[in-house]
C-alpha cells in the first residue's frame, strides 16, 4: 500500500459469509531486527526458565516499520504525559 493512500481493508468471507478472522498470539518476549530492506519482529512466549512455548516472526517494509513506530510514539507519549 502505497504512503498516504486511504484504501479499505478487506478480508475474505467464509462459505457462510462471515468475514475469516486472525489468528491470535500472545508473547511476552519481543526481538527486532533490521536491514534496509525489511524490518522482522519475532514474537516469542518464553516460560520461567527460558524455554520457548510458541512464537512467530512478522515481516514488514521500511514504511510499514516507520507508520508502526509512528503509532508506538505517539501512544508512550501519550502514557508519558
């Protein structure tokens, strides 16, 4: 999507027609890394002695990366004040 382009979102509709939903993950472990060509976050729930329970990696472009660090900004900010 292109930076300042306002398009709606779509996700595709089941067989009954209800719109398919995300899946959903909860982690308590954040790594970030990058290059100039991608941003990747991996998300990991560790337990108490460090082993890894589950996890999964998000993959963006540089300018998804900035418009999420944008967001993240301005809520600490805003939790700051």
């Amino acid at each position: 999507m292109k930076k300042n382009q306002k398009s709606q979102i779509r996700y595709p509709r089941d067989a009954a027609g209800n719109e398919m939903q995300l899946g959903e993950l909860y982690s308590n472990t954040v790594q970030v890394s990058a290059t100039n060509f991608e941003v990747e976050i991996r998300h990991l729930l560790v337990d108490s002695e460090g082993m890894v329970k589950g996890g999964t990696n998000i993959r963006m472009s540089p300018d998804a990366a900035a418009g999420l660090a944008n967001i993240l900004n301005r809520q600490i900010a805003e939790v700051v004040e």
